[in-house]
C-alpha cells in the first residue's frame, strides 16, 4: 500500500469530522448520552475514515465514491444515538444540513484550488485542497454555531409540526446531492474565462440561501408558536371570563338572600308558631336550595380555579365523578398558560376514556401541589377500558389515527421546563405524573 496516498486519501476524508459536529450540535440536548455519544462518533470517524482511505488506495478510487455509503451509514448511527422524542424527519432534515455544508466545501476547496489541481493525476485530490477544505469547514462550523444551531436547538425544543419536517428533509438533501455532482471531473474546465468566479459566487450565494432558508424556517416556527401561546391565553382568559360572570351573579345572588333573611325568619318563626311542621320542612328545603353553592372554589389560583371550575362542570354533564386536589398558591411560579394547557388537555383525555366504561366505573382524580419552592407536581388519574394504541413504544390517540397531541404538547412544555412526564398504567388506571423544575 502507498502510504503516501494513503495519508493523502485520509486527509481528504477527515471533512468527516467537522461533518459530525454539523450534525450533533443542533442535536446535544436530544442525545443519548451526548459526552459518551461524541466520544464514539470521534471514534467511529476515526475507524470509518482510516478503512475508507485503505479501501480507495488500494483499488485507486475517487474518495467521492465513499460518500454515499458513508452518509448512509452516518445517518443510521445517528438515529440510534438520538433519542426517541426527536423524529426521524427532523434527524433527517439536520443531517441534510450538514451534508450540504460538506459538499459546499468539497466544491469550493476545488474549484479555488484548480490550478494546482490541473496537474495532478493522482485519483484523489492535493494536500493543499484537502487543507483548504478543512479550513473552510472550520469557518462553516463557527458560523453554524452561532445561527443555525440556535435556530435549529429553538425548532427541536419549541415546535412539533411534524409534516412541516417531512417536507422540509428532501431540499437540502437534493440540493447536496446536486453539489456533490457538479464537483468537475477535469480541474480545467474551471480554469475557463469567468468560470471560476462564477463558480465561487453561485456556491455562495446558495450557502447563503441555505441559512436564508433555515432563518425563515425558524422565524415562520417562532410566530406559529407566539399565535399558538396566544390562543392558549385567550382560551383560558375566556374559561376566566365564564367563571367569573358566574361568580359574580353568585354573589350577587348572596347578597339578596342576606337581603331577603330577615324575611324568611318571619316566615320560619310563624310556621314554627303554627305547629305545621311538614310546612316549615318543604320551607327549609327551599331556602337551603337557594343557598347551595353549584361551582365551589377548587384552587386558590384564579386562572387554575377557571379552567378546573370549568372542567368540573363539564364531568358533571357526563356523569364523570372528579377527585380534585389543587394545593396551589395564589401566584404560581410558572405561566399560568403553560400550567392550565398541561391540565386541561390531560383532563380531556380523562373524561374520554371514562365515557367508555359503566357509570359506576368512572373516577378521576385530580392532584396538582408545590413539592418544594423550585418543584410543582401535577398528578391526572383515570380509570379506563385497558385498550392502549402504541407504535414504537410511543403512544398514540384512541381518538384519531396517528400520535396524540396533547400528551406530545405536554412532555415538550415539562421538557422546556427541565422537568418529566411520565405515564403508567396499571390495574385499568392511566396515571400521568408530570413535574417541572422552576
């Protein structure tokens, strides 16, 4: 084997690694084991590069060839390093990325370096355009930190518009595959009049469209998810409405009954006077009627008392009996949007799955409280029919095909958080147990 080309094979390859970061920056938080998963990745770069330039030395190959595979082996790696909370759609759109970074420095170092490259017969490019192309990478890798992988961390955290990742994938991974063939088989040809001017600006202005593309992408994210938050607020300042127009013909219904007592203990003493008690019972029945509150104040926080005040008459419409603790201060220390989203979508899944079973089967239990100053704990328990959809260990609505959103909208918001959802199920119970660290 010629060492020398092999050195010269292995040089060339090692865009890989810069190549690596590109994919596991934006990834870092979603990672399983990020410190001993980079510490392989350097490994497997390692073994991957050194077997890809003894196979090209030996049968004298053009190291572009070992791309494909290699990506395709990459990318395997890379979904079974990430975890499970991340799709393959948005796994498949940032390795896309990287991939186009690659192939703009595979371009770009050839076509700046094709002077040089002219007289090389070699099937495998210069010491000098090896080195230029990780110059480039590095600069690439720089700039990559400072926006793309902000924006694309941002997208990962914040929004799960699924389709919208599926979609998104295929264009930068057509575009890399359109870089890597227009890479020119004769270093000469860009040597011609203004082409290698051309060539250089029409690279870079389609890197710049590339981040253009991805700034938009995450600017579009960001005000679908200030629109979304948004009509999670008027939601629930309209649940807060509701219940506070209640309250308020409550009180104003207590203030004519204190209004009107005097009377009715005129009313009370002459029946009592007149012997007719089976009178003054139907009397008292009345009265005590009038006074029953319906809608009693289930947390002392006003915007968890709304929605819950709201639920609870809505279970009682459906014949769902709810168990309510909500030990929860006056001020919370989280988004009172954030919190009431979390609830209310845990207790529609509630009252759903209690409609499948007997009347006298129902029961739901309610359990939210502090834990300690920097912990809350919210706890929804519901009995149901033991029918559960799963697909890949993830579970899926029983109300629509495909994953539910609320339980997805959920773990995001407990994740943005520091904190966890879990969910067990036991014995015909479906327990959600969320806490958040604040």
């Amino acid at each position: 084997m010629d060492i020398t080309l092999f050195g010269r094979y292995f040089l060339d390859l090692s865009i890989l690694y810069p190549g690596a970061f590109l994919c596991l920056a934006p990834l870092w938080e979603h990672l399983k084991a990020p410190r001993r998963t980079a510490l392989l990745t350097a490994f497997l770069v390692s073994v991957i590069d050194l077997a890809a330039a003894a196979f090209c030395t030996v049968l004298e190959l053009n190291s572009n060839m070992m791309l494909l595979p290699i990506f395709l082996t990459a990318f395997w790696l890379l979904l079974w390093r990430v975890e499970s909370a991340v799709s393959t759609g948005q796994t498949a759109f940032l390795f896309s990325l990287s991939a186009v970074m690659i192939a703009v420095c595979n371009l770009l170092s050839i076509v700046l370096n094709a002077r040089a490259e002219v007289d090389n017969d070699a099937p495998v490019c210069l010491v000098s355009t090896a080195l230029l192309k990780l110059g480039l990478s590095a600069v690439l890798c720089i700039l990559f930190w400072f926006t793309a992988v902000q924006w694309s961390r941002w997208l990962l955290r914040e929004y799960r518009g699924e389709a919208f990742w599926q979609s998104a994938w295929p264009l930068p991974a057509i575009y890399a595959a359109f870089l890597m063939f227009c890479m020119p088989l004769d270093p000469g040809v860009i040597l011609i009049n203004r082409l290698m001017i051309i060539s250089v600006l029409a690279v870079s202005i389609s890197l710049l469209g590339i981040f253009l593309l991805l700034y938009e992408m995450y600017q579009v994210a960001r005000e679908y998810t200030r629109s979304a938050q948004l009509d999670r607020e008027n939601q629930l300042l309209a649940v807060e409405s509701r219940r506070y127009t209640e309250l308020r013909a409550y009180m104003e219904q207590t203030r004519h009954l204190r209004h009107d007592f005097r009377q009715h203990l005129h009313v009370i003493a002459g029946l009592t006077e007149a012997g007719q008690l089976e009178e003054l019972k139907n009397y008292l029945c009345q009265y005590e009627s009038e006074l029953s509150e319906e809608r009693p104040t289930l947390c002392a926080n006003p915007a968890v008392d709304a929605l819950a005040g709201h639920y609870d008459h809505e279970a009682r419409q459906l014949g769902v009996p709810v168990e309510w603790r909500l030990e929860l201060p006056r001020q919370l220390p989280v988004p009172e949007a954030d919190l009431c989203m979390m609830l209310g979508n845990l207790l529609e899944n509630a009252f759903h799955a209690s409609q499948k079973l007997p009347p006298e089967q129902r029961q739901v239990k309610v359990m939210a409280r502090m834990l300690s100053p920097a912990m809350l704990g919210l706890l929804v328990e519901n009995r149901y029919d033991g029918v559960l959809k799963r697909q890949k260990g993830a579970l899926h609505s029983t109300k629509h095909d495909g994953m539910g959103i609320g339980l997805v909208s959920i773990q995001t918001t407990a994740a943005k958080y520091g904190g966890s959802m879990t969910v067990e199920t036991e014995n015909g119970l479906f327990r959600v147990n969320i806490l958040l660290n604040l």
